[in-house]
C-alpha cells in the first residue's frame, strides 16, 4: 500500500541520515588534517566539505541522501590522495617533530618533514589556554599521576588523575597526554570549550587514548613540540 511505502522510505532516509551524520565529522577531521598540514588545496577542500555538510542538512529523501553519500566518498578518497601526495617535504625541521595547531585542535609528528602520524586533539580551555610557542619535551612517564595546581573548590581544580602516558614540553606543567574519560569523537574542533563534563583540559594537549601509546614510544626526550594558533 502506499502507507506502506511511505513508512519505508521514511526508515530508510532515518536510516541512511543516521549513518551520513555518523561520518560527517570523521570526514571534517580529516580536512582540518589536510588544513593543519598545510597541504596545496586544503581550503578548498574545506569549501568542499561545507558543500557536503550543507548538502547533508538539506537532505529530505533516500535519493537525496544517497547523493551527498556520493559526495562524501568522493571527497574522502580526495582528502586521503592530497594527503599522501604532500606527505614530506614539510618545513618544520629535521628529526622528529610535533607540532600542534589550536584553532584546527590537530597534532601532526613529523619525521625529517614527513608527516608519519596526526590525531585530533583537546587543548586548554580558554580560561587556562595551551601556550603558543616552540617547546620540547623534557620529560615523559608512564603512567602519571596530574595533581592540580588549584585548591579545592576553584573553578581550575581537578582531583588527582592518574593517565597512562604523559610528556612534559614546558616548565609550567602542561603535558601531552592520553585523556581516558574523553570519547574518541569528543576529541578535535570545539572540544577545548566543553566545560561539563571536563573535556576541555588546563593547559595540557589531551590525546585519544588509542594513539597516545604509539606517540610516546615514538617521542624521545627533546623532542621540539611547535604551538600555533
């Protein structure tokens, strides 16, 4: 019956809604990647990408739907193929490097200036901001346990947390970190103003738990960390 009908197509464009709005972000991610790393075209990838997210809000029907899923499988096999092909050749110096750029919450490490790895991450929360700056780490254990500098009952304090992964890069106690009680999609743009739950750290770069390990075993002490806005 056509009351049948309607009820399918209906299923089927929540269905196929749920599942694009499920990638939409993973897809945004890899774009502030391409941003982060600068590479050629990056913002008109993101151009791309805007048209693809307005595509997905206006999006009303199965066929409608299926075409911006067109588009977002176009676009990420162009993200992925602009990525690899501006690999190396980065100006950030020789050697392993981190650098991690606040506005896109994006971390790239570098090897004689080619990129080997980048996660979104989570910087400080504007009333305790991640410095800018050229640092390197100085000291790294595992675990650590962060004891805050505030005392109870201000607005900075924390109890004592114990991470799996910590590397110290200034002299003031902000580490790079693994972040156990934030969601893996929690992590990248906006995430350093989210207050409640604490999300958004005090000065450190919290990172994905399931990347942390590899970047501390792949991060010798000195290793330079570049902070940019």
């Amino acid at each position: 019956s056509s009351d049948l009908g309607a009820l399918q197509e209906l299923s089927q464009t929540i269905t196929l809604n749920t599942q694009l709005n499920a990638s939409i972000r993973p897809l945004y991610l890899t774009v502030l990647q391409a941003e982060a790393e600068d590479v050629p075209g990056a913002d008109d990838l993101m151009s791309q990408y805007q048209a693809v997210d307005q595509g997905l809000t206006a999006a009303t029907t199965p066929e409608q739907l299926d075409a911006v899923q067109q588009q977002m499988s176009a676009l990420q096999t162009i993200v992925a193929g602009d990525l690899s092909a501006d690999q190396c050749g980065h100006d950030v110096g020789s050697g392993k490097v981190i650098t991690i750029n606040l506005t896109y919450q994006e971390m790239v490490l570098y090897d004689d200036g080619c990129a080997v790895n980048a996660t979104p991450v989570t910087t400080g929360r504007p009333t305790a901001p991640t410095p800018v700056g050229t640092f390197a780490t100085w000291r790294e254990a595992a675990p650590w346990t962060m004891i805050s500098s505030s005392p109870p009952g201000h607005p900075l304090w924390y109890p004592d947390t114990v991470v799996q992964w910590a590397m110290e890069f200034d002299g003031r106690g902000d580490f790079i970190h693994d972040a156990y009680w934030e969601a893996q999609e929690a992590f990248g743009p906006g995430s350093e103003y989210v207050l409640v739950p604490d999300t958004a750290s005090i000065g450190c770069v919290q990172v994905p738990t399931a990347i942390m390990g590899w970047v501390y075993d792949w991060t010798p002490l000195g290793t330079p960390v570049i902070i940019t806005n």
